[in-house]
DNA sequence: AATATAATTTAGTTTAACCTAAAAAAATAT
DNA sequence: ATATTTTTTTAGGTTAAACTAAATTATATT
C-alpha cells in the first residue's frame, strides 16, 4: 500500500522496458540500463517482489506482474504526458524534454495527470511518436519498422525514433527528419548501407547509422 | 558546487520563511516547521554551513547568507510560478496545489522554469497573494495587514492568507472570501473578537479566526 | 547564587540505496 | 565430461537522512 520510492519506480520502468515477454530479465541487464550494479539490482528485485509487482527466483532473472506492468505503465503516462506539454506548451526543443521528464514522471498526484491529459487534450503520441498511455493503461501501436529495412522507391512517413540520445535527436532537426515527415526512399548503396532519399522534393543522403533509428510507416503512392 | 538534494533545499526554505531579520534561528524552531527532530536539524545545518548557505555557530542559532537567500527564493521562485500554473491551467482548486508544489518545486532545469514563466507570462502574484520572485530574486511587496487589525467602517480588498492549510483555503472559498475581493468591514464585536463585514452587498460575520489569517489592502471610499 | 527548566548538541542506531570483493551457480568451450 | 568463463548472489561496507537517549549549555525561577 506504500507508495513507491523514485528508484523501485525506476527499477520497474527499466523492467518493463527490457522485458519482451519471453525469458526472466538478468540482472545484469537491468543494472546496465540503470547505470548500476548486478548486486544492487539482486536486493531492489527482492523488495519489489515482496510488493508482488514482479515474479523473482534465484538466478531465473525477473517477471513483471500484471501490477508491475501497470505501474510502469502509469510512470511513462506520466513522462510522455510531461514531455508534450514541455513541447506543445513550454516550447521546448524535443531533444531537451526527457531528462526533464524523467523528473517529472515521479510527481505523485493523480488528479493533477488527470488535469493535464486534459489540459493537453488527451494526445495519443509523444514528441518522439512513443504513444501516451490512456488511464487505463491501453495505447495505439502506430510505430512501424525500421527506415533501413524499407524497400527502394517507396513512400514513408517518419513516425519514431529507436534512440532518444540528443545529439540524435538534434541531429535529426537540423536535416529536417522530424516526426510526420513523408520521405520517399529512393536506393540503399551496398557499400556503406547508406540510404538516399527525398524530402520536399530535394535528394539527400543518409547515413546507415541514422536509418536504423529511424521509425516509419510506408505509405502508397 | 554540488547541487543540492531535496531535503537540503527543504532546509534552506523553512530557515529562509523563519528568519526575521534579527536573532538566529533555533534547531527547534527548524525541527518544528519541517516535522523532523532538533538532532536532525543541527547535523543538516553543519553541511549547509560548509557549502555556505548559512552561517552556523553552536549554540547561536542559524542566519542564512546572501548565498543561502537566494538559493532559498529560487526555489520559492519555483514553488509560486508551479501553484500558478496548475490553478490557472490546469484548474486545480487552490487548496489543492500546495502539496503538488512542494514536489515540484524540487524540478531541476532552469530553462523549464525560464519557459514556464514565459507561459505563464510573467505573473506577479501566486494564487493565494503571495508574490513570484523573478529570475533575480526581486518580488512585489503588496501583501499587507491583517483583517482583523482593520478599523471599522473602512474599505478594503482581500489580498492573502496567513493560514494555507487546505481546509482554511475550501472555508474561504465556501464564503466567497477570495483574493481580490472588496469588502468593507462594519464593526468589530467585543465579546468574541468577531468582525461584521459587507461583501457583494450582503451582510456577514466572520470569525475572529478568519480575520487574523486574510490579509487585506485598506482602500479609499 | 543556586537550582530548575528548556534548548541544543553528541553519541549511537536505523533504513534505503548504493558499492566492492568473494563465493556460488549457470552457461559455454574444450 | 571437464574446465573455463560469465552471470548472479552473498557478505560486508558506505553515505545521506532520519531517529532516540544522554550529555551539555543556556535561560529562567526562586
Ligand atoms: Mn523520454
Ligand atoms: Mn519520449
Ligand atoms: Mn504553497
Ligand atoms: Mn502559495
């Protein structure tokens, strides 16, 4: 019944984040995520097992619960909520919103996520495309695959990206490859996997490094 | 050069709203105004008095230092524009915001509060009359005396609370006694230090316990 | 001035969240 | 199957921020 602490909330978001519904998650893993260590991981695992918000035995890594999921799902309600208001609303740039928001995510107050959602008129996606978990926990699942693997002489729009990093993210501002965009890939070279392709109606080329972060959708025509 | 962690800041405050100007501040009076213990106090106010935000001499008490004020109006700066901004946007009710606030205010990104005050465009007054510091620290003096120092038969505007407490705040609100309001006081009565005002033009008795905790601005006619 | 009371400090614990180093278990390679 | 490497856990230690109880200093009362 005790409300959660700043780290098992961050603990639990990194689970979540890691998990990918298969095997139990290694400790390991999760200390690297969080910039920590396997022996502290091992103790904050116990006590959020004891909370039963996770499934945890000896040297068979880490299960989210059903109660797990839907905490961490609630804290990055509140983290994309809180980074769109910083865009939308304070007009800060998207490459400087997460640190901020991770924050902002452990302010605790229901009401006040409620009054924002509607403050902000319930958006359904992040200014990095992530969707924004609803109340109940339910989002869409617009995000789609990755630019590099798009075929030659189709048209995409950009929907997300796989790294949040801001030298990225500014990187991406500065060509013009923000969410929403429409591109048309036109060939992938061989040689270095680079990609060229079309943006209001200019050639330009990009790195394999940049498409493989790249989140799109394919679009007809 | 180490920023300072919450309860550091949370030091900084209290001693900041207790010092008058004259005589140090006690362990006691600190312990009493954050819940916490004389023992607590005075390890807490060793550290501050390295990172010089306070001088401290055993036995004497405790005086912030020009490092020490500001630091403490900053997060007050903070503190204000928040409240304002969750009653004005998000329409939270202003009994509501303090406790929200008091996590908030612990937010650290100066270019978030530099935007928020942009928002917000620029407001002087938080939501229960107390005044916003700006970037610089420098704030409005309006506040003034208490209602029940009032003489009779004179005009006068709401303009603050001494009492912020929630349930304070909700019998304000009930009453229609809000800030900015005009009244005009009628008599104070002997027996049980009661006052009998006029607002909206209609008649009302006010408890000598409300009149100590609002604060007014006498006005002409 | 001596004594009682109150305020403050010191000493010693506790708890959460981290750490390192060593031990144990599991996975991988020979 | 055995040996090596990797992963995980355990044991023991650190730090910040709290606590209680006891000792000390300051203030107030007689
Ligand atoms: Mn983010
Ligand atoms: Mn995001
Ligand atoms: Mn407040
Ligand atoms: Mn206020």
């Amino acid at each position: 019944m005790h409300a959660l602490s700043i780290s098992e909330e961050n603990y639990l978001k990194a689970i979540f984040h890691l998990y990918t519904g298969e095997e139990g998650i290694g400790t390991n893993a999760i200390a690297h995520h969080l910039h920590t260590k396997a022996a502290s991981v091992t103790e904050m695992v116990k006590k959020l097992a004891e909370k039963k918000l996770l499934t945890y035995e000896k040297y068979q890594g880490v299960i989210p619960t059903r109660k797990g999921f839907t905490t961490a799902l609630a804290i990055i309600r509140k983290h994309r909520l809180w980074e769109y208001f910083l865009v939308e609303k304070l007009k800060l740039s998207w490459d400087e919103v997460h640190d901020i928001a991770e924050q902002l995510e452990h302010i605790k107050s229901d009401k006040l996520i409620e009054k924002l959602d509607r403050f902000l008129d319930f958006p359904k996606l992040d200014p990095h495309g992530d969707p924004i978990p609803d109340k109940a926990g339910k989002m869409c699942v617009t995000k789609c695959c990755c630019m590099s693997e798009i075929k030659p002489n189709s048209n995409a729009k950009i929907t997300g990206v796989k790294n949040h990093s801001p030298a990225f993210l500014k990187h991406l501002e500065k060509m013009h490859l923000t969410i929403g965009k429409t591109i048309k890939i036109v060939e992938r070279n061989d040689f270095d996997q680079s990609v060229q392709l079309v943006l209001n109606h200019e050639t330009m080329h990009i790195s394999k490094e940049i498409a493989e972060n790249l989140l799109v959708h394919k679009i007809k025509r």
